[in-house]
C-alpha cells in the first residue's frame, strides 16, 4: 500500500477527457451490436410474415402516413442498415466524439498558455489581430481570450486532418505517429463522403484519403462492422497517445481550468 505510485497532480484533469470519450465510443459499440441482433431479428420475422406487401407509418406534411414495401425490399432495406448504415452513422459520431476530446485538449493548453494562439503550423495560419467588436463584446481580459479560443477552435477543424493534427501536435508540444494520422485522415475523409456524398466515392475522398483510400471513384464506399472495428481502434489510439503525452509532460505543472 505504501509503495503505491503517486499520481501526477493533474491526473484526473488530463484523464477525464480521454475517460469520457473512450467510454462513448464503447457504448456506441454495444450499442451497435444491440441493434445489429435486433435488425436481424426483426427481419425474420418480415421474412416470416405472408403478405407480400408491408405497411409501416411515417411522418407526412399533414400528418402521420403510411409507406408500403414488399417483404423482398423490407428485408434488403434491413439487411443494408445492419451490414452498412448502422456503422455509417457510428463513424459519423465516433470522429465528433474524438475530434471533441482533442478540443477539450486544446481549449485547457490555450487556456493555460493563451501566446499559444499565435503559433502557426503548415496549413493552419494565426490569426494575429483582433476585430473591435471582440474586444469591445468582452467583459475582461480572460472573456476577451476565451473568445479568441472558441474562434481558433471553430476555425481550426474546417482545416484538413492532416493539417489540423500537425497542428494540435504543436500547441500540445506533443507528437502524433504518422501511422495514426494516415488512419484517421482516412477516417475522417470517410466522416466526409458519408454525410456529404451518401458514400459515394469521389475525386475529393481520393485526394483526402490518399493512399488510404477504400474503392475507386462511383464505387460505394464500404462501411463494414470490421472496417468500423479497425476505425474504433484508431480514435482510441490517437485519443490514448495524446493522453498520455499530455499526462507526461503536463502532469505536474500549473493549468489553468
């Protein structure tokens, strides 16, 4: 007991981000996997039903409506969302939950450091002035800075990936793996398609994902339970690795909440 290693003062402060987000992204898998069974379950029992078409309500303009599908396209339908879209939709919140510890990172750095807000990296340019509407908007020196962070933060994941990880590797003074970054470029570029392109692949995943790119340009772009496996891998090893770093090197040293 008394031999116990004695945690880094700012332990709990550092950990609980990475906590919180891996603890998300695990419910989400289970979650995942409640709903695949309860997809597979339910289509048997479309499969078991005799009539040929299937009725089911869904919202209208005037109110509530009724769509129909035949018990052919009703099991397809369900086949795709428990093959496919379920994980689709997975990723989608998986990259904002990850990309959501990062900014809790960041915003406590900045907040302890603010001169960090005029470091620039390849790709990602400082903004050095301020409008006067900022300044004037702000009720003192700390207000005046927590509004610089929430516009260098809401500006900075509008970036590309790459760029926007080199440059969170710089204000943490951290390093990030290159095997890391190219897989979750290629997550992200994935994130992208879905939600812009309904998956379709086009020349701008191409150029995003690079040599991580998953198909060929009009190909549907795969989303598989073992493509969303590996993707869950990664975010939690870039999530890890910058804790870690940032327990390392912070762990004892003033921060400012």
């Amino acid at each position: 007991m008394g031999n116990a290693e004695k945690k880094p003062k700012n332990y709990l402060l550092i950990r609980k981000p990475r906590t919180h987000a891996i603890q998300r992204l695990n419910n989400m898998v289970f979650m995942n996997n409640v709903l695949s069974n309860s997809l597979a379950l339910y289509a048997a029992h479309v499969d078991a039903e005799e009539a040929d078409t299937i009725e089911f309500q869904v919202p209208g303009v005037k109110g509530n409506a009724t769509s129909k599908r035949t018990r052919e396209n009703l099991i397809e339908m369900l086949s795709i969302a428990r093959t496919r879209g379920l994980y689709e939709q997975a990723l989608v919140t998986a990259v904002a939950l990850t990309e959501d510890c990062l900014v809790t990172y960041l915003r406590l750095l900045l907040r302890s450091y603010p001169k960090k807000l005029t470091s620039t990296s390849k790709g990602i340019d400082a903004e050095r002035t301020v409008d006067l509407v900022t300044i004037l908007d702000a009720k003192d020196l700390n207000d005046l800075i927590t509004s610089l962070i929430d516009k260098h933060l809401g500006n900075l994941f509008y970036s590309a990936p790459k760029d926007y990880l080199r440059h969170v590797a710089d204000i943490l003074a951290i390093e990030i793996p290159d095997p890391l970054v190219a897989n979750y470029v290629e997550i992200k570029a994935s994130r992208d398609l879905i939600i812009h392109s309904a998956s379709r692949i086009n020349n701008l995943y191409l150029r995003k994902a690079g040599a991580k790119a998953r198909g060929n340009v009009g190909d549907d772009l795969p989303c598989t339970p073992t493509y969303f496996a590996d993707a869950i891998v990664s975010m939690k090893g870039l999530i890890t690795t910058v804790y870690q770093q940032l327990l390392k090197k912070y762990g004892d040293v003033a921060l400012t909440m």
